[in-house]
C-alpha cells in the first residue's frame, strides 16, 4: 500500500550511508592538534636555530672519546677504583676490548646522535627561506662533519644517509660506506661551512670559519693529503686570527687550561661545558658539564685547588719524564700528585693503576657547580687549539716535502711559547722532532691514540696493540645483530 | 494511587464501529500462585488491537465479536489463546515459560532471546544492583558474575575502579568499552552513573564483542538505562537510605612503650647510643590511626517519575548522593547529583524515536593517597611518642615523615565535573522484517580543578614543605559522539530457517582540551583567597599550560545469525574500523569472528527429560582490538628531545629530536577462542553455565625496545621506539550455578555462585628482556616487572630462607654483601638461585604476582513473607602484595609484628634483627611479599515490605524498609589495611603504601512507590 514510499525512505538512508562512506578518508584526515612534531617544524628562523642548537648538544657527549681515546694510547694508563671499574674503559688500557663495551658504545651512539640531529635540519634545508640560512647550514655540516670525522676516526667504514634522517629499517640496508666515501663527505661539508661562514661567530661557543679551516686541515692530514692540509692550516695561520695564548700581553700560558683561558685567541673551536645544570649516572650524555673531568679527577682528594674526582686516565711517568724540565708545559699539563701534596698538604687515595699523576689539563677546579660534581663540570674541552693547527702544518709541510724551513718556524712558535730552545732540524729528524713536540703539546687532550694509528707508529707505542686490528675500534655487538648481517664486523674483532 | 486503572485503553477498532453483535470481555490475568500479572498483552487476534492488564491484572476489549481469537502474552511465561464464544468475563492463568529462556539480552547493534546466544555473554540485573547498593555503579560487577574483577583504587570517596574482564592481557590499557544506551564510553563513566538508573548491564566476554571491533578486545559492557514502559501508569518511586562509614582496618602498630624499647633495641645492636634511656613515662603514646580514621556519613535520595501511554513512553529522575570519607571527612568528599530524561515516542507503524539525556554532576575532594606521603603512610610512620599535634622539629623521622594531621590541615583541593550525556535515536520499519536504527550517542563534559598548597612547615627540611603558596587551576572539556547507523533483516523461511542479517557503520569522535595555570603567593595564605585572580605572584618558570585532542574512529560492520529449527545457531561478524590513534598507513584493519550453537535440549532424544530442561552447547572465535594503547601516537615524533647547549657562557635551549617514532605502531590484537555449556535442570531450578577460554593478546606496544644507535636515541632526551613486540595469554575456566526454589507462596530464595579461574602469562618480548615498573622503597630498583615466562607485573625480588640463627651459619653462607652488608645472626637469608656462591643482584627471580588466581562470588537472596534478605560475597586467591608502607628509615614507627622479631637464636625466622646498622635485609624479597587473597562480605540486606492491606489504605503502592551492611566482614592474612588495594596498573600494581581502606558501611534505606 505504501510500498513506494517506504521504498523511497530506503533510498533516502542507503544513500546518505554511502555519502558517509564516500567522505570517510576525509573524516579520518580533519584532525587538528597544537603540537609541534618532527614533520611540521622549521617554520621560521628561530625554529632552525633551535634545532642546530640540538646539533651542538651532542657535542657536549664527545667527552668520552677524548677520555677514552687518551686512554687508548701509551700516553696515560685507564686508573679508576678497581680493575672492574668502568669494565670499557679498562679493557680499552689493555687493549683487549672486545664488540661488547659499553664505553665504545656509546661513542658510536652519541655521535651518531649527532649526526642525526644534523641531518634532521638538513633534511628541511629547503622548508623556509630567511636572511643567514646559509650560515646556519654552514654550522650543521660542520657539526656533521665533526661527529663523522669522530666515528670514521673510531670505527672506520660507516653508514652514511645523505641530507636526511636515517629511518628504521636502514641498519639492514644502508651499507658501511668505504672510509673515501666518508671523508668525501666530511670535506664538502667542511668546504661548504668555510665558504659560508666568517671568523667571528655570531655568539661564543659557535663554529667558525676558522674552525671549519682546521677541522678540514686534520682531516687532510688523516689522510696524508699533505698540500691539501698545509693549504688549509695556512689559510688559519694567515686569517692572523689567532695566536698562541700566553705570547701576548695580559696572558699566562699557565692560565690555559684554567677558566679564564676559556675561548681565548687561541682556540679554534671549544666545545662548551657548564657547572649550572648536572645529570645522573643513567644519563651522562645529558650532563650540561664535562663528565670526563669529574672521572679524571683525584681519588678522594681533599686540598686546594681542585675537586676530587674517580682517577680515570692517569698519565705515565714515560710522558712526564719526556718534558725537559724547563719546559713550562710540564707541570701545568701533567700533576704530580706526590710533590703537590707535599707542597699544599693535600691528600688523596690511590686508585686502580696508580701512577702518581693526573691529567691536571683537565681536572675538576674547585667550583660551584650544582647537582652530582662529578658530573657536572664546567671546564670547556679545547678541541682544536691554534697549537694544534700549528702543529699539524708543520707536519704537512714536512711531511709532504713542502717546506721544512715554514715547518720549523711553527713547530718553534710552539716549542718557543713552552721557553724550549728552536728546532732546525730537517727531514725525517724535523718529522720526529714535530712528533714529539705535537706529543707534550696535546698529552691529555685525546689526539695521541689516532696521531699513532695514522702515522703508523701505534704497534710500537701501544702495549698490547695488534696491527691490522686494533687500529679501529669494533662495531658494537649490538649493531652488527641491528643489521641482521649488513654490517660487518672490523677485522680482527 | 495505583487503583485507578491504566486508562490508556485505546479501542483502535472502535472507530470502525460497524461490527454488528460485538460485545465487551473483560477479566483477570494471575499467575500460577494466584498472582495478578500486571502489564499482559492482550490482543485481539488477527487485528492490531488489544490492551494491557492494569496494576490489578484487570483487563476490558471492547467490539469482540463470536469467534474472536483474545492472545494473552507476558514476558517470562507462555502465551495463551482463547477462542470467545459468549463469555464475557474471561479470567486467564498463565503458566510460566518452561523454558524462561524468553528473556532479551542486548547484544550490540541488536538484541538476542537468551537461548539463542551462542557467545559467553552475563546480565547484571537491577535485583543485584538493589542487592550490592553499589555507591558508584561498577561496583556492581564485583563478584555478581563470572570472569569480571573489579579493583578499587582507594576506599576513599568517589575513588576510580578499574574493571579487568577475563584478565589482564595489556601492558597498558586494559578497561573495557561500555556502551550506556549506545553511546561509547569508559569505566569513569560507568562509575559516575547513577545506579539506579541502570536497569540492567550485559557483559560480553569473548568474540560476541567483535561486533565492536578494534574497541572490543577488553570486552564490552552494554548498559541499558531505566524507561517507562508502554502503557504504564504513572509511578513515583522515591528511595533513600542513610549510612554511617567506619574504617574496616586498623593496622597493628607498637605504642609508644614497644616502639622506644624497640628502637633502644636497633640503636643498641647498631652499636649507638640509646635514644631513649628512660621509657617508664611513655605509655602508649599517640595512636594516629584512631586520630586519623573517623565514622562519616553517607546519604543517599533517589526519586523518579515513569510510565506511558498507548505510543509514548517516558521517565524523569532525580538522585544525590553525599559521601564523606572516614579520613577527614571534612575534606574528603564525594557529590553526585543526577538528574535523568527518557523519552520513546511511536511516531507511526514505521517510525519510532526515543531520547535520553543524563545530567551528571559531581563534587570531590580528596587527600594525598596510595603514596609515600599519602596522609595514612604518615599515620603508620610517625613515631607514637609525637604528641598529636607535634611537628618533627628535629629531623627525627627523616625527610619525608610528617603529622598526618597537619598534612590534612594544610589539604585543600576540589574537582567538579558537569556532564551531559544521552542518545537520540530513531527506528524505521518499512516492513516488520526490516529495521534500520539512527542513532546518537553524546557525552559533554567540563571538569574542572583547584588544588591550593599553602605555605606550610612540617620541620626542617622536610619535602613536603611549601615555602610560597601557589593555587593551581584546571578545565578540561572531554566530548563525544557515537554515530550508528545500521539495519536489520530478520525472517524466517519454511518455519525451519531463521536469518538475521545486521549492517551498518559507527563514527565516532573524541575530542577535547585541557588548560592548566598556576598563580603563586595566594593572598593571607588561605583557601578563601586561592584563586589565581586574586594572586600576585609571577614565576621565572612556565605556569600555564595546555592540550588538545581529536580522535576519530570509523567503521562499517556486519553480521549474520542463523538458526536452524531453532537448535543449530550460527553468527559471523565482521567489522572494519579505523582509528586515527594510528599512522595512515596502520589505522585500518578487519576484525573477523564467528560463532556457533547447538541446543541440544531441543534433540528429540532429550524433549521431554524431566532432568534436563536445558542444554546448549556453544563455542566462538574472533579477533579483537584495542587502540586505546594508542593514546601517546607512537607513529609521530615529537621534537621532545634535550637541546641544551652554552652559548656566551649561558645555558640555551633549543628543539631537538625525542623518542624515536615507529610509524608501524599499530594497535593490539586479541585472538580470543570460547567453549561453553548452559545447562538448566529440575524444572529450571538450577541454572548453569559453564565456559572455557583462551586469549592471546598479540602486538603489545612495549616501550623503549633498543633499536640501532644510527637513529639517534642515545641524545639526550633520545628514547627508543615503542613497538608492536609482546605477546600474552590468558586462559581460564568459568563456572557458575544458580539455584532457585520456592517453598509454598511465603517463602522462596536463590543461591548463585560463580569461579574463575585464570592463569596469566606473558609469551613474548621480542628485543628487550623486560619492562620494569611500580616503585619499592627509596631509591630501590622497580620491583615490578613484564616478562616471557611470568605473570603480567610479577614482582621480582630475593627468595628467602628465614633467618641466620647464629652467626656461624650467617658465615658459612654465600655472602650477601652486594646486597648491603654482610648478614649476621638475624638477617634474612637469602636463596643463592644461581649457584654461584655470592648473593647478589643475579639472583633475583619470581616472588609472586598481583593477579588472582582464582575469584569467587557466592550471592544468597530470600523471600519470606514480607521480609526480604540478600547476601553477597567475592572472594580472591592467590593475588600477592608488595608491602611497602613501611619506611626504611631508623626512627620511624613499626608494625606490631616487630614484637616478633629475632632477638636470638631461635626466637624467630621470619621477621629479622632490628638495628640501625647497615643491613641487607631491606631489599625486596619475600619477606616484603604477602599472600593477599581474601574473601568478603561485601553487602547483607534485610528488608520489610509492609503488607499490601494497610498499603493500600494509605494509598501506598508499595513501601519497604530495609538495613543493610556494606563491607561486612574480609576475611584474610594480610597484614595491611586492604587485601583488594591496587592501583590497578599492569605493571606496578598490588604495591601498598598505606592503602585508604574500603569502608565498612551500615545503613538504613526506604523504598517507597506511589
């Protein structure tokens, strides 16, 4: 009777239920929400500035190459309470560490970290446009370049993923790209960061050309790019940018490694370390201090001067006793603990390997830092210091038969600023003289161990080194199962 | 009031008076017993016309002519037809339905007859919820049906319950969906309904919930709200009762004298000085626990309007409820008032509507709870020697102990919420086979928040002191909507095959925000003045903040019942949904199930058993889902990261990456498989129904699984993804048995009574060992944990072996250095689990689980007379606690089992050496872990109804009295307040810091019907 009508009803509903059907995707897609996520960021300026500030903080996690790297070498022995203390760090003194090290872990983590965060902004250079973009990726690919010259440095071969993120699902499928591949990349960063940047940075603490120049400089010299190398640390030497701290007025090369010596002329890049906000032991990358001070620091020391620390990295007596005893350095970079405290009546205990001398270059100072304070030290980590960049010059052009007579005269503006008499030797003497020198001058500072393996002088030097293997360090077990056979291991390991 | 007759009569042929010879037939309509039945049917055959008996079982049809078939039909008993010759008074007996098997269970997206259901599906009827006199309507569920535990998370007022169905089988979200009258929703919304508005909840316990798809894993709570009925009189009923709360427990403590010679005791052994050289003056010294625990009340009113007329139905009501805690109940209070709408309007043959709004307000306030710092983890801490009102000036008690008393004082908080809740929907019929159904569901709802923290000083040092007093405020808007749109095809073909095809779909809409602000330096330091208009203060830190949120779900579902001849049944379901919980890629999927029946009581071979009056067999299978453990959008990255770097010697922040994203999170899968058997016996008597099931609960979203460091989660603020990488099953066996009998017309009663029995395991963690949870002690590991091969959140500490009795056999032992100290006579030993000669952190293992076993409830209810009794009990086995609400701390007070202690070889081995020496005993072992099972009497009920005669000269319908106990009595070993204490975490639940005690309630209630 009403058949027709209902039928239309019918109609009426299926239809709207296929309409609600048909805008469905839609109705899944309206969703707003007022949150920041990684995929509608880099609006503006600042928002770029604040990613490469998250660049910059992994640096402050480096500490444990230096602090491990020193160790490696035969400049210092691994200290600490007991042969079981930082288990990483003491099989890395005795040159039996193994894929399983927590320590080298996270050297592979924290700077890959690193390299992350980098490619993260590089990933939407091309988002938003503004005035000095260009300098902000200068900065970001110097950052990379860093923390890939570190992992390259450690581990050789690594897996590199262009201007973005890697994704998960890359450990199976990008491979370890060859060491050429990486320092390919390394140096058009490093190139691109110096033609795009000056020698002032718009705020303390951030890379310059001047750092990029000599970063680019050791990276050469790694690979025994001599006229490369020498070309470049010239360009630093010449910008008459620097100088070496303690040779002009109001300067005490004493004062160094001491607060007030803190981004001076004569660092070319610092990495920077506060004492105003700590972490735990559960998170030591999260430390705003220098965790690697606080471990180098005297076993319960009580005195003057300093704060006490764990005894990690202890030099050797070989290393103090090559100073010549009227070279300033001497006391300033290694302390004997013995004779201070005989001096100040200072006591301390001796730990694990104990050698009667610390890493004073950086030992805690007394301070007012906050939280745990052997955590949260505030000493600045002079990475690339103008001696340094003195020095590697010198080697390139002696090395690399360029120019011995320019090699001496910076190897002697070094040796001169320690009150020891020039060199004038040449040749392979001038090489073994820069060798020594480029030793004392950095004892401490993290270079030896990668300065032995790249000159081929570590089996010598290093008890316990097995060439062909220990001159990279293995990639962590964990990493090799992550990539379900991608990755292979490093020879030997 | 009821004498009047329903005079909604409506004579739809009388219009037509054309019909020569008609006549009227009017009668009574009783029961076996002589009962009149009020409500039958009563048509005429053949035409859609008729009536219904009134209060009395009175009914009148007019315009019946010779050879008129009248149909008598009644819920619950078998229709009748008589054929009119010339009688025209007609009084009817109706015979209760042998099988009763009639009643209408809701479903989802339908209704199905009880015989025909074929997947593992329990009704709670308003009779139980007048039985529990449950305070908030979840309560309800605990213990009246199998399979369904409900966990309190406080006995303080308007404290949240958790329901688990069939177990725990999530590391995160594990609540059921409950759909009140179609409108999806949660447990926090089932509690702040008002109970006696429910008029019945279906629980669906296996795959009969894949109806709902990725929301069903959990299981599903249909609730049906209370309606007028059709032709119904008006009815007023008003019913009240009045309570007074005492606390159930006390935990035994050392008085004042005990706990100073204890404390010489530990002070002596530690080789120090007494600390109280003289204790003749101590006495017993404060008792805080009588200073804190106090009798409140409790009231409780409830009025209502029903009724109908020939097309309309409709019911409005009011309730409020006032709880006051037995902790300070002046600042512990919980609020509901309700007020509630429900209208059904038949607009034709074809369409109908109905709608119905809830108003819900409540008012709570609360104090510090389940914590270290909780106001009772005080009361058992603080020294007996304090006076009531003594502060620790001195640092005594360590820096967490304060007065509980002053802690109350310097409370004041209070949280109101405002909701509007309720469904519009309308029902189309085209033909009678056919019906489609549109349908919204709605909740608006406002809450919002302040909690003022004055200036206070408990001592020095203490972290509980506030040196500038702030006064945070919050709103939160939390909205939804639950859109259905669906049909329904049921026929039946050559009086064999019976279809029923349901299809439709389901959108649904979460959406909200929260805005959060704080103002400092409140004016006179008082809670008169604590808001953040009145406050001056500004901080160096961030004080506001905010969130919003939009989830969306769609779906499209169908499902198929067929029967043949009524004895084979058989269903398939299945449902596609999207949620937007999840990645584009990952947020949609399809959630198959099937199920199957056979009534073999309907076998020619069994017909006519006088022993069996019933037997079916059923079975389902289906896969389920769960996105509520979507919530953190795990496929998004936030740029939560750490950026802190030092640029011109100043810290600086910037935006860094945070926890690595896993765009392939997708939500949890439950593949749930079910057998059952209902069983009736003896004429109905008895009822049984018995199941058992098995659920394997796949794609947990577990946190923090290591991935390669190549992405970048070793930064600061780095974190590893969470991923679909667990696996845990749960299988069980439920029984349940119900007896009923009637002895002569004075004297009939009931006895349920239900088990479940549950084992729970967790199978798979794929790339990480374990995650930790819950918190023991200070600065002590997490003690909970999810792990393949052990109960979701067991605990895992040090087994034990009582006590060293001397101190050659402490030597003698593997040392258990590692763990504090060496052991001397009188410290816990140990159990070496490894074998490796030292006692250390290797050598932690299973110590128990939070999860019971084995959970019971036995439900007894009589009539004799006037006089009405109702019981209900739950009991729990075999559920473990993690006692945690002592403080390791020298001087804090102990429990009184100290008196027990080891005081030399032989005197104890179990409850150590007191000393205030380094220890190992402190870590978490056995010692630490209880057996909480426990079985209660959670309500008894003795009610008089007065007799009808003396009702009806007072114009009464009906008036009852009753009193009632909630809480009677728990029978357990557990030490502590309350064995049920949980929070009710997976991971980190059955911790007791000093749990608020579910209180003991006696009352008195009035029901009255007008």
């Amino acid at each position: 009777m009403k058949l027709n009508k209902q039928n239309f009803k019918i109609v009426i509903i299926l239809l709207s239920m296929t309409s609600l059907m048909g805008c469905s995707d839609e109705y899944l897609e309206e969703t707003e929400e007022y949150t920041i996520d990684s995929e509608n960021y880099f609006n503006s300026e600042q928002d770029y500035i604040d990613a490469l500030i998250g660049a910059y903080d992994p640096l402050q996690s480096t500490y444990v190459n230096v602090l491990l790297g020193e160790i490696a070498s035969d400049n210092t022995v691994s200290g600490g309470e007991s042969a079981t203390d930082v288990i990483g760090f003491q099989q890395v003194d005795e040159m039996n560490h193994t894929p399983v090290n927590d320590n080298i872990d996270d050297v592979w983590d924290w700077n890959f970290a690193g390299v992350q965060r980098a490619n993260y902004i590089l990933e939407f250079r091309d988002k938003t446009d503004f005035e000095g973009k260009d300098r902000i990726i200068a900065e970001t690919r110097f950052l990379r370049a860093y923390f890939n010259f570190e992992l390259v440095k450690w581990f050789g071969p690594i897996p590199l993923s262009g201007d973005q993120r890697f994704q998960l699902g890359d450990e199976t499928s990008v491979p370890r790209s060859p060491v050429s591949e990486v320092y390919a990349q390394i140096e058009s960063d490093l190139q691109f960061a110096i033609d795009n940047m000056d020698y002032t940075a718009p705020q303390i603490g951030r890379a310059t050309k001047g750092s990029a120049q000599a970063l680019l400089g050791k990276v050469y010299l790694y690979q025994d790019n001599f006229q490369q190398a020498a070309d470049v640390l010239e360009d630093v030497i010449e910008s008459g940018q620097y100088h070496l701290y303690g040779t002009q007025a109001d300067e005490d090369y004493t004062n160094l490694f001491e607060q007030v010596g803190e981004n001076s002329a004569e660092s070319v890049f610092e990495i920077q370390y506060t004492g105003e906000e700590g972490a735990g032991f559960e998170c030591l990358q999260c430390s705003e201090g220098n965790v690697a001070v606080g471990f180098q620091g005297i076993r319960n020391y009580t005195g003057p001067v300093f704060e006490p620390g764990f005894s990690f990295n202890l030099p050797v007596e070989e290393v103090y006793n090559l100073f010549e005893e009227n070279d300033i350095r001497r006391d300033y970079s290694v302390l004997d603990i013995e004779a201070w405290a005989a001096e100040t009546g200072a006591t301390y205990v001796e730990g694990y390997k104990h050698t009667g001398y610390y890493n004073r270059k950086y030992l805690p100072r007394q301070n007012n830092n906050v939280g745990d304070a052997n955590l949260t030290q505030p000493n600045n980590y002079r990475a690339i210091r103008y001696a340094d960049v003195l020095l590697m010059a010198a080697e390139a052009l002696n090395r690399g038969g360029i120019n011995d007579q320019l090699a001496q005269n910076y190897l002697n503006m070094v040796r001169g600023r320690a009150g020891l008499e020039p060199v004038n030797a040449t040749g392979a003497s001038l090489t073994d003289a820069i060798y020594e020198d480029r030793r004392l001058e950095l004892v401490g500072e993290g270079h030896r161990f990668f300065d032995l393996v790249r000159t081929g002088r570590a089996a010598n030097a290093i008890e316990g080194f097995t060439p062909n293997k220990n001159e990279l360090f293995p990639i962590p077990l964990e990493e090799i199962e992550f990539s379900q056979g991608n990755w292979e291991q490093n020879p030997g390991y | 009031m009821k004498k009047f007759t329903c005079l909604l009569i409506v004579f739809l042929s009388g219009f037509f008076g054309a019909y020569a010879q008609s006549f009227s037939v009017s009668g009574l309509v009783s029961d076996e017993n002589n009962m009149p039945l009020l409500g039958v049917n009563v048509i005429v055959k053949g035409e859609s016309r008729g009536t219904t008996t009134d209060f009395d079982g009175n009914y009148t049809v007019e315009n019946i002519s010779l050879g008129d078939v009248l149909q008598y039909s009644y819920v619950g008993f078998e229709t009748r037809e008589i054929t009119i010759n010339d009688q025209q008074i007609i009084n009817v007996t109706l015979q209760t339905d042998s099988e009763s098997l009639e009643e209408v269970v809701v479903i989802g997206y339908g209704t199905q007859q009880r015989k025909d259901i074929t997947g593992s599906v329990s009704v709670v009827s308003d009779e139980a919820i007048r039985g529990l006199q449950p305070i908030q309507t979840t309560q309800a569920l605990q213990g009246t049906t199998s399979g369904v535990v409900v966990t309190q998370t406080s006995g303080a007022p308007g404290a949240s319950l958790n329901i688990n169905i069939r177990g725990i089988a999530s590391n995160t979200e594990n609540g059921p969906l409950v759909i009140i009258d179609g409108y999806q929703t949660d447990v926090q919304s089932l509690s702040n309904l008002n109970p006696s508005d429910v008029e019945s909840m279906t629980i669906l316990k296996d795959a009969q919930a894949a109806i709902y798809g990725v929301a069903g894993a959990n299981g599903v709570i249909l609730v049906t709200t209370k309606t007028g009925e059709l032709n119904m009189a008006p009815t007023v009923s008003y019913d009240t009762y009045y309570g007074v709360q005492e606390t159930s427990r006390q935990v035994p403590l050392l008085n004042a004298t005990e706990y100073a010679l204890l404390l010489n005791e530990s002070y002596a052994n530690g080789g120090q000085d007494l600390i109280f050289p003289d204790v003749s003056e101590l006495g017993d010294g404060t008792d805080f626990q009588d200073a804190v625990f106090q009798t409140s009340p409790i009231i409780s009113h409830n009025l209502g309007l029903s009724g109908g007329t020939e097309k309309v139905t409709y019911s409005v009501g009011g309730s409020h409820l006032r709880q006051e805690g037995i902790i300070a109940p002046e600042k512990t209070q919980y609020k509901r008032s309700t007020a509630k709408v429900s209208l059904g309007v038949e607009i034709s043959d074809a369409f109908d509507i109905d709608f119905n709004t809830i108003y819900t307000n409540i008012d709570r306030n609360s104090i510090n709870e389940n914590g270290l710092g909780s106001v009772l983890f005080n009361a058992l801490n603080i020294a007996p020697t304090f006076d009531i009102d003594q502060e620790d000036q001195t640092g005594f008690l360590g820096n967490e102990i304060i007065n509980p008393l002053s802690q109350i004082e310097n409370t004041y908080n209070e949280y109101n919420l405002d909701k509007f809740n309720g469904t519009f929907g309308l029902n189309f019929s085209p033909i009678d086979e056919l019906v489609f159904t549109s349908r919204i569901g709605y909740n608006f709802g406002k809450s919002d928040e302040k909690i003022f923290s004055p200036i206070a000083d408990f001592g020095p040092g203490k972290v509980f002191n506030v040196t500038r007093s702030t006064v945070n405020q919050n709103r939160i808007n939390d909205n939804n909507y639950t859109f259905d749109l669906f049909g329904k095809y049921e026929n039946t073909f050559n009086d064999a095959h019976h279809i029923t095809l349901t299809g439709g779909m389901t959108v649904i809409r979460n959406w909200g925000d929260g805005l959060y602000a704080t103002g400092y330096d409140v004016p006179n330091n008082s809670w008169e003045f604590a808001d953040i208009s009145l406050t001056t203060g500004t901080s160096t830190e961030k004080s506001n903040d905010s969130y919003v949120y939009d989830i969306r779900k769609l779906s499209f579902f169908g499902r198929v019942q067929y029967d043949f001849q009524g004895k084979y049944l058989v269903s398939g379901m299945l449902r596609r949904d999207s949620s937007t919980r999840f990645s584009p890629e990952n947020r949609t999927d399809y959630f198959p199930s099937v199920t199957a029946g056979w009534i073999i009581s309907e076998e020619s071979f069994l017909e006519d058993s006088d022993l069996l009056s019933f037997l079916k067999l059923r079975g389902s299978y289906g896969i389920l889902g769960n996105d509520e453990v979507g919530q953190n959008q795990f496929y998004r990255a936030l740029l939560d990261g750490e950026a802190t770097y030092v640029l011109d010697g100043q810290l600086i922040n910037g935006r860094a990456l945070g926890g690595l994203p896993n765009p392939s999170a997708k939500w949890e899968e439950a593949e749930k498989m079910n057998l059952g058997v209902d069983l009736r016996m003896l004429n109905n008597k008895i009822d049984i129904t018995t199941d058992i099931f098995r659920e394997e609960r796949r794609d947990l979203l577990i946190p923090f699984i290591p991935v390669s460091g190549i992405f970048g989660t070793g930064a600061p603020g780095g974190s590893s993804p969470t991923v679909n990488a667990g696996t845990t099953v749960n299988q069980g066996v439920e029984f349940s048995i119900k007896y009923s009998e009637n002895i002569g017309n004075d004297f009939n009663f009931n006895v349920g009574y239900n088990v479940t029995y549950i084992d729970n395991e967790v199978t798979e963690v794929n790339g990480a060992e374990f995650i930790a949870g819950g918190a023991f002690g200070v600065g002590q590991p997490q003690p909970s944990r999810f792990e393949e091969g052990h109960s979701i959140g067991y605990f895992y500490g040090y087994k034990t072996d009582g006590l060293f009795q001397t101190q050659a056999e402490a030597d003698a032992a593997p040392s258990q250095m590692a763990l504090g100290a060496e052991a001397q006579a009188g410290d816990i030993k140990y159990v070496d689990i490894n074998n490796d000669g030292v006692i250390n952190t290797d050598d932690r293992t299973d110590i128990g689980d939070p999860i019971a076993d084995v959970t019971m409830g036995l439900n007894f209810s009589m009539n004799y007379k006037n006089f009405d009794f109702s019981a209900y009990a739950y009991a729990s086995l075999g559920n473990d606690m993690v006692r945690n609400y002592e403080r390791n701390q020298p001087n804090v007070n102990r429990p009184a089992y100290y008196l027990e202690r080891w005081r030399g070889p032989g005197t104890s081995n179990e409850v150590p050496r007191l000393t205030t020496g380094a220890t190992s005993n402190n870590v978490l072992s056995e010692f630490y872990v209880e057996d909480a099972s426990y079985a209660r009497i959670q309500n008894v009920q003795l009610g008089y109804s007065l007799p009808d005669d003396l009702l009806e000269r007072i114009k009464i319908d009906r008036l009852r009295i009753y009193a009632s106990v909630n809480n009677l009595y728990t029978f357990t070993k557990y030490k502590g307040f309350d064995p049920s204490a949980t929070t009710g975490e997976p991971i980190g639940g059955g911790i007791d810091y000093g749990f608020y005690p579910v209180p003991r309630i006696f009352s008195f209630g009035v029901n009255l019907t007008l």
